[in-house]
C-alpha cells in the first residue's frame, strides 16, 4: 500500500512543490525524480508519475517535485546548471518526511540529467545516479551528432541519390549545408563549459551511476560524441557505471515498452544501492 501525497517544501525562500509516493514499509533508499525544463512533475506520457508507481510498489519512497520557477513552484528558473539548491531542498525534505531513509538516488532526464551529475557529489546523501539523454549541447556536439546521424543515413539512401541526380535536390545547397557542419565541428571551440562540470562531477559521485540512452534521439547521440573523448572513457570504464540503450526509443521513450524497459533498469539500479552491492552484482540481479 502506497500514500501519495501532494506537499510543499522552501528553496531559498521560494516555495517547491512536489508529490511523495511512500510505501507502507519505504526502503532506507529513497528515489528523487529531478525534473528539467520546460517539463513538470508528470512527464511526458506520464513517465515520472509511472515511474514512482512502480518504484513505490517495490517499496522504495519516491519524491517527484517542480524546481524554482517550473510548473507550480514558485520563483525563477534559474537554468539547470544552477539547481543545486533545489535538489538538496528535495532531499532535505524526503530525509524528513521519510526518517528511514539514509541514502539517496537521483533520476534525471535530458538537462535534469546533466544537473544531477553536475551537483549530486554535493550532498553525502546522494548514494547513486539515474542519468537518462544527457544535455550536452553545444555548436560542436550539434554538428559531429548531424554528420554521424543524418548525414550518414543519408548518403546511403538510395532516395537520397535520385533526388540529387534528378535535379529535384540542389546540390550546392546540400554542398553548402554540410561544408557549414564541418567547419563547426572543426572549430577551436572547446564546446559548453559545463559539459567540464557534468565530467567533474561524475568523477565524484562514488555510488553507482546509470547512463540510459536512447536508440533514436539526437541528444543521446551528442552525448555518446562527447562520451567517445579519452578522458570520459576512462571514467566511464569504472566498473561503478553502468551504460543500456533502449533501442528504437525517442528522447522521452514514448512508448510503454520504452518506459518499462527505463523502469527495469532504474529498479537495478536502486536495489543495488539499497544493498549496497557492486555493479557487477547489481548485472546479475532477477
């Protein structure tokens, strides 16, 4: 059995609002769902309410909440490179709400997902990171995900071809565009500073951390290009992370199977942090 309850809670003088779903008997791990924008609490299709329920039922309390200035908290959002403050408010709050709980995991989407490893070494009580299509945007990441993806799709395409050599696809157009992305992803920018952020923080968050990407979404593309530099596969090579594609999916895993595919992997990963096992246990968890 399973109480929802709508609650509010302060972040630097502004009011949050949020929704705690809290089993009966709640694991010592508790779940914070960190929310970006523009998003609320719900998520797309319902993903974070679903989500909850189904972490819930496995007995482990769930916080999904509004940061400053998105839905119906109050204040100005004030980017997510800058929601510290609001995460420690959340946990803060779920530590108070549910004495029981003495360890903490994060779960983020998109930019949600990029604060979360920027800020969750912070706080001693984050024991572990749920990261879904980071945010790592910038002209550069933009650039190399189009040549990877779009570009190279289409040269192989057999309607790619007739289009051109029948003159209904302008090919200094085409030409034109693609000479523009390959300057961009040759140029002396080091792409957005707080990518340097996600990659420190990372390094310091000692609990487990799941990297949940997308088969069919260009965000998830331009986080594997920055994933593919040296210094993030040294991180990444840490036994304490772990990486699963859902294949097909779209940036908000539109479909149920996609979400349900998330919600295995999310539970791996808070039952291996609420028995504190190692990560390659955690492979071999039912």
């Amino acid at each position: 059995m399973t109480s929802v309850e709508a609650i509010e809670f302060d972040c630097d003088g502004d009011g949050l609002v949020g929704i705690l779903h809290r089993p009966e008997t709640p694991a010592a791990t508790g779940v914070i769902i960190v929310v970006g924008g523009p998003q609320y609490r719900v998520g797309s299709h319902r993903q974070y309410v679903l989500l909850a329920r189904q972490l819930s039922a496995n007995g482990f309390a769930v916080l999904r909440f509004d940061c400053r200035g998105m839905g119906d908290s109050e204040g100005r959002f004030p980017g997510f490179e800058h929601i510290g403050p609001d995460i420690r408010a959340a946990v803060d709050t779920m530590c108070r709400r549910v004495p029981v709980i003495s360890r903490v995991v994060l779960w983020g989407l998109c930019d949600a997902a990029s604060a979360c490893m920027i800020h969750g070494w912070r706080d001693e009580r984050i024991a572990g990171l749920v990261a879904l299509n980071p945010w790592v945007r910038s002209d550069q990441t933009l650039a190399r995900a189009y040549l990877r993806g779009y570009y190279v799709r289409r040269l192989l395409s057999r309607d790619f071809w007739i289009g051109l050599l029948s003159g209904r696809m302008q090919a200094a157009a085409a030409a034109r565009d693609l000479r523009q992305q390959l300057a961009a992803v040759t140029s002396d920018g080091s792409g957005a500073d707080f990518v340097a952020d996600m990659l420190g923080g990372l390094d310091r968050i000692k609990g487990p951390v799941a990297i949940i990407l997308s088969g069919n979404d260009l965000v998830a593309v331009e986080f594997s290009t920055v994933a593919a530099r040296a210094d993030w596969q040294r991180l990444l090579a840490e036994p304490r992370f772990l990486q699963h594609t859902v294949k097909a999916a779209t940036h908000t895993f539109s479909s149920a199977a996609w979400r349900a595919e998330v919600e295995r992997e999310t539970l791996a990963v808070v039952t291996m942090v609420d028995r504190d096992l190692t990560a390659e246990n955690c492979r071999r968890l039912p």
